[in-house]
C-alpha cells in the first residue's frame, strides 16, 4: 500500500519520502510507502494535474494505491498573493481550486506553510551550533511568513553566521533526512493536517 505524493520542486521528490512515512509508521505502526512525483514548477503542477492523477489511478499497481497527494509550498502559489484574504482562506481557496479541477475523492490537496523549510525549523538540534539557538528561538515555524519565508530566513542565517550560503537542494534535502518527523507533526499544524487525513485513509 503506498501514497503518490505530487510535488512541484526537486528539494521535495528528495527528501520528504522518508519524513512522511516515518509520521505515518508512528501513528499506525505500518510501513506505507510514499512515492514522490516532480512535476518541475507551479505551472506544471496545475496543468498536469487531472492527467497524472487518472494514470496513476488507472495505470499499473493502481490497487495499492491508497490515495494522491498534491503538495506544495504556499509562497511560490497564486494563492499567496492574495494579501487581502486570511492565510486560511488562502489555503482553502488553493485547495478547493485543485480539488475541484481534479474531481475525485482519490485526490487530497496540501500547502507546506510557508515553505517546506518551515518543517526544518522544527528541529533546531540538526543544525550548526552557530546558528541553533536562533533557530530554537521559533516555537511556530509556520509563521516565518510571506515577508521573509523560511528559505529567505535560513539564507541570512547562513550568511551571517556561517559565512556561506544556504542552498535547498544541498542543505534542505540533509536537513530533511535528519529531522525528527514528530517535532515537525507537534510544530507545523499544516503539516500535521495532512499527516492525520493520510492516516484516516489508511
């Protein structure tokens, strides 16, 4: 039994796999596969959607599909632009908008808030000592927001206190595979959503 998980970039195909099946075995105690899927960029993403999710239906080993999963980050979307809407109503309005396009109970919509990145600043204990108690400092890591979202965050305290850059398909994909996927589930309510409607589904 497995999760197709659709993404938008490479920092998520490598490394957020792992994450997720490890907060699925800790709430079920059952090895679920997550296979992710790169569709290379927001405009991919939505045109492809309907497509890619009736092959996989419908297409070899679709019985061990348990259900589609479409991922991406709320600030590289339309959907965070609209500043005079709520982040709520943000979210919401993305994921009705995907929801609908695609049409099938099989499908299920998430936004990392605001960044995948957001899910690093869950577990300050992964990163450089120079730069841990900053990190630490952030109880709700989802609310490193659109002003300065997490990736812009890690890349002045990269600067800053390492002397060189933070790089997302280098840095955030080992981070990722280091981080302690309960730690995310207890600090990024976004990220816990999608983890408990996966296991209502299981």
């Amino acid at each position: 039994m497995r999760f197709i998980l659709i993404v938008e970039g490479d920092t998520e195909k490598r490394s957020i796999e792992s994450l997720i099946r490890n907060s699925i075995k800790l709430k079920t105690d059952q090895n679920i596969g997550v296979d992710a899927i790169n569709v290379k960029g927001f405009g991919n993403f939505k045109k492809d959607l309907q497509k890619r999710v009736e092959k996989h239906l419908t297409g070899p080993g679709n019985q061990e599909i348990i259900a589609i999963i479409g991922l991406m980050d709320l600030y590289i979307s339309p959907y965070a632009k609209d500043v005079h809407l709520s982040l709520d109503e943000r979210i919401c309005m993305g994921t009705h908008e995907l929801e609908q396009l695609v049409a099938t109970n099989m499908f299920h919509m998430f936004f990392a808030v605001h960044e995948i990145e957001a899910w690093l600043l869950s577990d300050s204990e992964k990163f450089n000592n120079r730069i841990r108690q900053k990190i630490h400092q952030i109880t709700e890591p989802e609310k490193v927001n659109n002003d300065e979202p997490p990736s812009h965050y890690l890349k002045k305290l990269y600067s800053g206190h390492l002397n060189r850059g933070y790089k997302k398909t280098v840095d955030g994909v080992n981070l990722m595979k280091k981080i302690d996927s309960e730690k995310v589930y207890q600090k990024c309510p976004n990220y816990r959503k999608m983890i408990d409607t996966m296991v209502s589904l299981i």
